[in-house]
C-alpha cells in the first residue's frame, strides 16, 4: 500500500513518499500528516462485506450519548448516536460559533476541543468564551487538517469526544476528510461550521450537506432549523437563551 505523508494546504492534492517542493497541481505549500494518520486515505485493502440479518441490526446496540439540554432543544431526542458528523450554517453574524462554544459547554460531551482555523486564538474568540462561561473546551489554532491530527493526537490515546472546526472554509476540509475523523477516532462527533453567504447558503462543495450526519441552519433572532437529522426529522424553533434549557 502507498502510505499518504503529504497533503497540499491549499487543494487538498496527496503526496506519497518523498514530496515535491511544492504542490504540483496548484503551487501550494504541503503539510506533512501526523502519523497516526498516514496512509489512511489510501488505505483501499479488500475485506469482505458483514452481513447482518434485519433482526440482527435491530437489536445492535450502537453506541449513543444522553442529550443534554441544548441539544434536546434542538433535536428533540434524550439521546444521541455518538460519532458523527454535523453541519452548521447560517447568515452571517447569526451567532454560529456561539452556538458551537454552548454545545461544547451544554455537557453532553465531556471534552470538546475548539478548532479556531478562522480568526486563531484572538481577542473576539476569549470574549466569546467568557459570554457562554466556558470552562470545558480546549481552543486550539489549527489551520489545517494535519494540524488538527497533531492537536488531537494519536487515536488510541486522544481524549476528545466533540471538535468543533470554525470553520471548514477557511480550514480548506472536505466531506472525505471529517468521515475519516470520525472513523479514525472511536466515538468522537464533529462540528463543522461552515461560512455563508448573506443569503445563508453555505460556501463550498454540496458534497458534505450529503455526508453529515445532522444539518443546523441558523437564522434571525436565534431561529433555528434542523434539515437534516440522524432521526429522519426536520425541526424547527429558537434557541433558549442560556439558563433557560
């Protein structure tokens, strides 16, 4: 097997062995992947397909967490499945990296790590965190996905169970990437804040409206809709202010 150990920063193009002084595809500059990640992406080996009856699959006991009561509000569930990737879009300046510092916070997830790729570890995240009374999160200012891995370490002995990536525009992470986040690492969520445009569309490829798990779409005056779920329902309602959950 070709074993992954370079990724372009900009394109995301993959590079085996020794690298090239630069992309060859667009001229970016490359990252080398942490480890525990290389050779992941190519990782292609035949296996042989579980078959599981239909009795067999509803009675499997899947791996889920309690909703705390954040997000109860939002998916309306007491619990949720545990490793996941959820989406969250919204106009701009709807407060979608305040909602993800109440999620880290809510108590639901036990760790949760902030990866701040698009303004770092700055003045307006620190206010952010004192206006939600974080005290939880770990903040990290990864601004790429082999930063993010060296952040996490490796996955048998990482700790995280929710990253939150702010976002995955600027981070330059695509749907293949966050799958094998949460394939790599047992039990760990992923929220992927993306950066949308004045009409709320979200910027960048359909591809991962497609792969995530759940979509939250913010709106005016705290308004929520949930497009997609785990649950195969769509919600809608506005946000509780904090203490009123």
């Amino acid at each position: 097997m070709s074993v992954v150990r370079w990724r372009c920063v900009e394109c995301q193009a993959e590079f085996h062995g020794q690298p090239p002084p630069s992309c060859s595809r667009c001229f970016g500059g490359l990252a080398q992947l942490a480890d525990a990640w290389a050779g992941r992406a190519l990782d292609h080996a035949p296996r042989k397909p579980k078959i599981v009856s239909a009795l067999g699959l509803r009675a499997t006991a899947f791996s889920r967490i309690p909703a705390s009561p954040l997000w109860r509000a939002i998916f309306g569930k007491p619990e949720l499945p545990a490793g996941a990737v959820i989406g969250l879009s919204g106009i701009p300046s709807s407060g979608k990296s305040t909602l993800a510092l109440r999620l880290c916070e809510d108590g639901a997830h036990q760790r949760p790590l902030f990866a701040a790729a698009e303004e770092g570890l700055s003045v307006g995240l620190a206010d952010r965190a004192a206006r939600t009374e974080a005290t939880r999160t770990s903040f990290c200012d990864a601004r790429n996905i082999p930063e993010l891995l060296e952040a996490m370490g490796h996955p048998d002995e990482s700790a995280y169970d929710l990253v939150v990536i702010d976002s995955i525009t600027s981070m330059g992470a695509t749907a293949a990437d966050l799958s094998e986040l949460v394939a790599g690492y047992e039990g760990l969520t992923v929220l992927a804040i993306c950066q949308s445009r004045k009409d709320g569309a979200f910027k960048g490829s359909q591809q991962l409206l497609h792969e995530a798990s759940s979509w939250i779409e913010l709106g005016e005056a705290r308004a929520f809709t949930v497009s997609k779920s785990w649950f195969g329902e769509l919600r809608e309602g506005v946000l509780p202010e904090p203490g009123e959950e």
